[in-house]
C-alpha cells in the first residue's frame, strides 16, 4: 500500500468516528494535570485579582440554567472522561456529545449568536454522522463551510430545505 498517510487524508475530514487518543497521551494529561493545576490555580488567581473577574468557565463553573455534563466540561479531565476516551462504546459517546451539544445550545441561547461550537474532545466517537443526527434533533445543523480540525460549527436550522453544498 505504502504512501505517506498525511498525504492521503489531508484536508478531508472523517464522518464516522475519530480515531482514539493515545493511552500515553491521556495518561500525562491525567496525572500530570495534578503537577500543573497548583501553578494554574496560582496564575488564575492573579488573573482575577488583577485582571477584573474574567474565566468562569475554567474549572467549570457556569449559569444555573445550563445543564451539568456529567463527564465534565471544565479544563480538567475527570476520570470518567479518561475512561471514555480510552475505551468508551459509541452509547456513551453519543451520550456524551448530547450532553456537550445541550450545554453549548444553552449557553449560547443567553447571547445572540446564531452559531455555536464544539470541540473534537466532545464528540470523536460519534463522528461529524453521528453529531449531525443529534444537532439535527435540536433544531441545528454542521455549518460545513466552516469544518475544521479540532472544533466544528454548528448553526441553527432555519425554515429553508436542506441544501446539499
């Protein structure tokens, strides 16, 4: 078969799921976010001392009525989104990504903008399929002119067909 495989697949992006993460790497961003969150914990206290407030979303914190994402939607990464990430089954990814979907959906129903986004981390396992039937149920659709690796863009469906682009 041979070829370089960066060639192969640049500039397209999969529909179905996303390859998994490597075990080593999930494995340094585990534990060594215990080495790192003490230094963090410090700079972001300096940042709201001095800085006027900024960063509720960090660790975490968000409005009352935006719904908690029990896999963690903070800067850390919890055990049960490790686990996901290393072996979790295509039910929990969907489970997963609804809830991020829900969360960005309501987060975004407090501003006027009538995109959101989400990162790659919230759907792998799932895929740009799987994403789009969930999207597609809440009234949004994948804004495809607007792929990119790492977060994808999603916008409201409006009343207009469906348009192939």
């Amino acid at each position: 078969m041979g070829g370089d495989s960066r060639t192969r697949t640049a500039g397209t992006i999969s529909h179905g799921p996303l390859p998994p993460r490597s075990a080593w790497g999930l494995r340094c961003q585990f534990y060594l976010q215990w080495i790192y969150l003490p230094l963090g914990f410090t700079v972001m206290t300096v940042a709201l001392l001095f800085g006027g407030g900024a960063g509720g979303h960090l660790f975490g914190g968000a409005p009352k009525d935006v719904p908690k994402d029990p896999y963690g939607d903070g800067f850390l990464l919890t055990w049960r989104q490790y686990r996901l990430e290393l072996n979790g089954t295509p039910e929990q990814w969907r489970e997963r990504a609804g809830f991020a979907l829900r969360r960005a959906i309501a987060e975004n129903s407090q501003g006027s903008d009538e995109t959101i986004s989400l990162s790659v981390s919230k759907y792998r396992g799932v895929g740009l399929e799987g994403l789009e039937e969930l999207a597609g149920e809440l009234g949004w659709r994948l804004d495809r002119e607007r792929l990119r690796f790492g977060a994808l863009v999603l916008e409201r469906a409006t009343a207009e067909p469906f348009r192939v682009r």
